[in-house]
C-alpha cells in the first residue's frame, strides 16, 4: 500500500485547473481504480467516463501523464509513484466536464464514409470466390474499439484542428477496412483526396503507437490509402494513357 498523488483536470469549457488529490494504491491497482477512489473518498462530482474496464469498450479514453491513454489498461505499477500522476481529458475534442470530453464528432464523420458495397455474387448461389490473404488482410482492423486515443494524439487534429478536413487515423482504418474488403466495389479514393485530408498524414506514427489493440494503423492501412491515391491521381503513365484513351472520344452533346 502506499499514499499516491494525483492531479487531475476539473472543469468545464469555460474554465478548469489541475486539482490535486491523494489516495492509496495497492498492488495491481490501474489507474481508473484510483480514479474511482478518488471519486468516492474525495470528489463524488468527479466526471469520468467508463463502462467495461476490460480494454473493450474505449470509454475510459484521458491523457495520463501527457500520454493519451485507456485508464482501465494503465496499471499503476508502470507508473513513477514518487511523481504526481497528472490525468486530463483528451485534447483533441471539446471538453465537456472534468475528464469526460465530446466524441460525437467522430461519429459524424463515420457516417460520411460510403458504405460496404458489395459486388455481384461469382456463382450461381449467390456465394462469391475469395482468396484466404485477401480475408485475413481486413481482419486487424476490425479490432479497432473506438476509443478515438489515435484521433486525439494526432497532431493534424490534436494542434492544427482540422476536424472539418481532416477524418484522422481511426476512420482511415474504417476505410481501409472497406476498401481492402475483396467484395467491396465502393470508390472511396476521391472522398480520400478531396474531402478527408488523407494528404494531410504525414506518417509520424504516433497514432499507431498509442493503440491499445495494437493496430498497424499507419503502415497497414494509412499508407496503402495515399498509395492508392497516388496511383490514381498522380501517376504519370495512368495519366498519359488515359489521355490517348480520352482522344477521338465523341462528346457528350447537351
């Protein structure tokens, strides 16, 4: 047992401070443990959001000692105790109280993404012919709990506030998920350029980093998108062939 300092984030979106609080942690303690304890011992009006704590749900999403975070998945023993332990909201969304933020704006952008659309079956009953590799490639990024740590440590979003250009790590994933689905025949690759700042991605890998389901965000699914589009947009030879092939074309008469 030992007596532990915390500082934590109280406020709302018109003003907050750190205020600092002590508490005692026991072996095997995560951080939303001492969260709780604090709560009940110290702070009953506490917001904290939570719902699994099973690394399941992303719900316990803050910054733990400026890192962003699952607090059911942050065991205290990792932890120097001899230092406060600082606990803020994330940064990248609007706060709402204390350390719960407003995540609906992820939820916006998902529902912007196209959805599955699936090709025309192969046989006869209605079944399609798939290769093993190509269903297993989806596979990683349906691990992906919505838990928005790679929305909030990416500096596209986190510093520069592009929310409105930019969609961020986890609906890239989403969009890798689809367009790398060997039955999906949606072309998402104009949405990527145009409206969703895939451009803007330049391949830090903080977000791949800081996923608690250890998804490859950045090679496995960011960078095949701006290959894609790359190949579709700014390859020289497509280009020069799809101008001979626009040549002697018959325009489209009003």
């Amino acid at each position: 047992m030992a007596n532990v300092t915390f500082k934590i984030w109280r406020g709302d979106k018109q003003a907050g401070d750190f205020q600092e609080y002590q508490t005692d942690v026991s072996e095997g303690m995560v951080v939303l443990d001492a969260v709780h304890r604090i709560q009940a011992d110290h702070a009953n009006d506490l917001a904290c959001r939570w719902n699994c704590k099973a690394g399941k749900c992303g719900s316990c999403s803050a910054e733990v000692n400026g890192t962003p975070k699952l607090m059911c998945m942050t065991r205290l023993s990792d932890l120097d105790l001899n230092e406060a332990i600082t606990i803020e909201p994330m940064r990248a969304f609007p706060l709402i109280k204390d350390l719960v933020t407003d995540v609906s704006h992820n939820y916006r952008v998902k529902q912007k993404i196209k959805p599955f659309q699936p090709r025309k079956p192969d046989n006869e009953d209605g079944s399609w012919n798939m290769q093993q590799q190509d269903v297993e490639r989806v596979q990683e990024f349906r691990k992906c709990i919505e838990c928005f740590l790679c929305q909030d440590v990416c500096h596209v979003l986190r510093d520069h506030h592009k929310h409105e250009d930019f969609i961020g790590p986890r609906f890239f994933v989403y969009t890798a998920a689809l367009e790398m689905h060997p039955l999906d025949e949606a072309d998402r690759l104009e949405d990527l350029k145009e409206t969703q700042g895939v451009g803007y991605c330049n391949i830090t890998k903080c977000c791949t980093k800081v996923c608690p389901e250890n998804i490859t965000i950045t090679d496995n699914a960011i960078i095949p998108l701006k290959e894609r589009v790359v190949d579709e947009y700014y390859d020289p030879i497509k280009k020069i062939v799809k101008t001979l092939f626009s040549i002697g074309k018959p325009k489209n008469k009003s």
